[in-house]
C-alpha cells in the first residue's frame, strides 16, 4: 500500500522514494504485551484481563502472542491454556530460560512456540559462573526437548546488542550449527540502540547465519519504533512489540506506534485492523490502570483536539465545504476508532472564529466585555480593565442540543487578573463539540476531562467554596480518611452537576467566587 493520500490518510511521498517498498517486506508482529509488559513494575494481570488483550490483539491483527512465562506460577499456566483454547488466528508463545525441565510446562499449555533465553554475556558469565559454551549448551539442549515436543524455537540472545562481535559471533554460528533453533532474536535488552546500530547489527548477524533475525526492541531512549523500522529494513522478519510499549523499566517498542506506521507511513501491505487500535489500547490501558499521557504518539487524547486560532480557523473553513480531514491531520482520528476532531478554546483561539458553533459557551458578560473593549481600541484608548472578581462568574450552563448530551464545559474567572493566591485568573475556557453532528458524543469527555484539571486551580476561600468531589477519580487529596469532603481545597470548582441544590441544579460546574 504505497499510496501517499487514502480515504483516511495524508503522509509524505518521500518516504516511498527513499525507503523500500513497503509490499516487497514479508514481516511478522510477535507482541509481548502480555509477558514482558508485566515485567514493567507495578504490572499485574488477572486471568480474564489477559484472556481480554489476547482477544483485543488477535483482533488487532498480531501474528504471534506471547501469552506468558509458564513456568512463573499456576496461574500463568492457567492463562496461557485458556488463551490457547480459544483458537485465535495468531500463533500462541511463551518464554523458557535454558532448563529444560521448564519445556514440559510449555508443552502442557498446548502452546504452538517457545523462546529460549540465553545469558551469555560478559556479565551474565561471570554472575552464573559459568562461559559462552556452557551457556549455549544449556540453551541447544532446551530447544531440543522442545523441538521434540513439535514446539517452534527461536534463541533469545540477551543484551546481544552490547556484546563484543567475537562473543555474538560465537553464539550465532554455535546456534545455527546446532540445528535446533528455528530462528534467532537479538535483544535490546537495556534499549541502548540507535536507527542505526539496530541497521548494523542485523546486517551483522546476518553475515553469520542463514537463520531468520528476530528484534526486540526497548525503548529506554524513546527509540524503540524507529529501530523496529530500522532492523526490518536491514532485513530483521520478526518485530516484537508490546501495546502502549509496556515492559521492563520503560517498556518496548509500542505497538500502537509500530501498527499505525507500518500501515501509513512506510506502506507495508495492510495486516492491522487499525478501527480497533484506540479500543484495544484502552483495554489495556484499563488492565494495568495507568494513564495514557495525552499527547502520547497515534494514541494520545490531544490529536483530535484544536486549541490554536489559526488551525482552527482552517478546519472550520475547509470543512464547512466538505473537504476531507486528512489535509490539516495526518490521518482522520476515526481510522484508528478515536474521537471525532473538537476544538479547545483556550489563550490563542480567538472567540471570533467560534462564534456560533454547536457548543460554544462563553462566561456571562463576555460579549458586553469584548464589546467594550473593541469600543476603546477603536477610540485609540487601551481596552478597559478586566471586571474585578467581587462577582460571581457562573460556568456554562447545562445546555442541551438536539442529541440531548452536554453542549459544552466552562472554567472561568477574570483574564488577567491579579493572582493574589484568592483569585484564580482565566486558566482555560474548554468547549468540546464534534465535527459532524452536535456536541452530545465529546461533551462528555471534556467533562471527565475537566473534572481531572480541577486540582490545577489554586486555593480560595468563600462561602462557596466547598469542593464537590467528582465520580472520575478517587484522588485521596479530595477526600479524608473518613471519607467526608475536604473543603475547601481546590476552590469551588467541581465538574459534578449538583442536584441537590436547585441554584445548581442546571449547571455542570459550580460557580466560581472569591
């Protein structure tokens, strides 16, 4: 798929000048999702969340799935059979060291691969006390209680990537001499790798064997994907990743990154149901309970959002005549299952732009004060002062469109007024609406997300103070041990509608005083 412009895409025509083309790379995705992900501190799966991803990535598109290490516990065992009875299209995986006692775990999973690990370097030698034949006859021996088994092996050669050539060349024609190892992965083990080296090296490797060359990228230096791009091109045919790049201390080449580029921006023939990339990335997302930082590559909650006047100022114009989104993005948000485009009213959006869009809510007395103010540039003047704090200024009010959802979310306070540790100047005016209907569907998600921004205000005090805890975190900063509200805290800011009260009762946030 070499095609620089699709229904849904808009990349460079260098990239398919320079690079080869993408239909001649024949590759297969091994995801460690599930296995080395929960290496990353703090990881721990159940049985049924790991059942769930293994579904969500098979979906996906993944050839192989790297379901576990067996011989951790009962329950990884467990895991790994229920994952291998539900007969998915992707080839189910696990990891050994080189015992070959641990085969038979492998073997009683129904797994249809394992890989075998080799320690062998400098360090590994000297901690286990032992040298590079010893170490690869201990793995040669696993892999052949394996192959016996009618498992498919590859060597995992350890921080292959910082041996010294002799030591790797060893171990390379020892293991290709063996005849037991149906290919060989280089690991990056400490993610120490540049785009280049990870060229050189299997270029290197591949001077030695005639095996097939396996890398497992990390991504300590944020370059996991570019050298999974690096090696295919060098001629590595198994990639191995990890969804929202999870695993050991800052995880592996992330998944959602490698698929959404292997599909646009190098052109390699369509293997992913990228509809389905936001939903299973979510679904990890939730498994591990972290957050995924919002301007996170492909995936991050931001790509869809406009906050500047002049990209808004284009997409209002060049959508309002049909055009295709893909012009001002470098693929429409819906490809890969994300929310529709929605605009942010923020410091530079410019209220003109916006005037009259679905949603668009602005504090009371916000025309009277930009009428004033343009009365007195006109007049040759400066624009007056901003109103003094003294007043309440109410947040947008509940207003409903014809889907029946939330129209919009406003924060407000005076712009430029004087931060006195009281008063809390106008840190942002957030609007949420989607591209093609009313706001209904991502008003709601601006919600939850202001509920988060809350804690960014600071301290006020007021009769109205009292902070109202809202039901999308569970910040103990909110709350007390015995579970009453902490007021005041973050002001009277909440992002909860307030039915109790009948002044609030219309209002998703409460009004802001001094």
């Amino acid at each position: 798929m070499t095609q620089v412009y699709g229904p849904d895409w808009y990349v460079s025509w260098h990239n398919f000048e320079a690079a080869p083309a993408g239909d001649a790379i024949d590759y297969v995705v091994h995801d460690t999702t599930l296995r080395d992900g929960e290496q990353q501190a703090g990881v721990l799966y159940t049985i049924d969340e790991k059942v769930a991803i293994a579904r969500g990535l098979d979906a996906l598109g993944v050839d192989r799935i790297e379901a576990g290490m067996v011989v951790v516990s009962e329950d990884d065992r467990r895991a790994v059979r229920r994952i291998v009875d539900l007969d998915l299209d992707a080839e189910i995986w696990t990891i050994v060291r080189s015992i070959p006692e641990e085969v038979d775990h492998a073997v009683e999973t129904g797994i249809a691969g394992t890989g075998v690990i080799l320690l062998a370097n400098k360090l590994y030698c000297d901690v286990f006390r032992w040298d590079v034949a010893t170490a690869l006859d201990k793995a040669v021996r696993t892999s052949e209680r394996a192959k016996a088994a009618g498992l498919q092996t590859t060597l995992l050669i350890a921080d292959s990537t910082r041996m010294e050539r002799e030591r790797l060349e060893q171990i390379v024609v020892g293991a290709t001499a063996s005849g037991v190892f149906d290919a060989l992965a280089l690991m990056d083990t400490f993610g120490v790798l540049s785009p280049h080296g990870a060229r050189h090296l299997v270029e290197m490797v591949r001077g030695m064997t005639d095996l097939p060359i396996e890398l497992h990228p990390h991504n300590d230096f944020g370059l996991g994907t570019a050298n999974a791009f690096a090696g295919l091109e060098a001629g590595a045919r198994v990639i191995h990743t990890s969804m929202l790049g999870l695993g050991e201390r800052l995880g592996n080449t992330p998944l959602e990154q490698f698929a959404a580029a292997a599909s646009l921006v190098y052109g390699h023939p369509s293997r992913f149901d990228l509809s389905r990339l936001t939903e299973t990335a979510e679904l990890v997302r939730r498994s591990v309970r972290i957050e995924i930082a919002p301007n996170a590559p492909v995936i991050g909650g931001t790509y869809s959002m406009i906050e500047s006047g002049a990209v808004a100022s284009e997409f209002k114009r060049w959508t309002a005549e049909g055009n295709d989104v893909q012009w001002l993005f470098p693929f429409a948000p819906g490809l890969i299952g994300a929310p529709d485009i929605g605009l942010v009213l923020g410091k530079g959006s410019g209220i003109r732009e916006h005037r009259g869009r679905p949603g668009a809510v602005r504090p009371r007395g916000a025309r009277r004060a930009q009428a004033r103010g343009r009365d007195a540039h006109e007049g040759g003047g400066d624009p007056p002062a901003p109103p003094a704090h003294g007043r309440r200024v109410r947040g947008a009010g509940r207003r409903r469109d014809g889907a029946g959802g939330r129209a919009g979310v406003v924060t407000a306070g005076g712009a430029g007024a004087p931060d006195d540790g009281r008063h809390c100047s106008l840190r942002r005016v957030v609007v949420r609406f989607a591209a093609s209907v009313a706001a209904a569907p991502l008003a709601s998600a601006a919600h939850g997300r202001l509920s988060r921004t809350c804690r960014d205000f600071p301290p006020r005090g007021g009769r109205n103070s009292r902070h109202v805890p809202d039901s999308t975190h569970d910040d103990p900063r909110f709350i007390s041990a015995s579970g009453k509200e902490k007021a005041p805290i973050h002001g009277a800011f909440s992002c909860r509608r307030r039915d109790s009260n009948p002044r609030h009762a219309d209002y998703d946030s409460a009004a802001l005083t001094d």
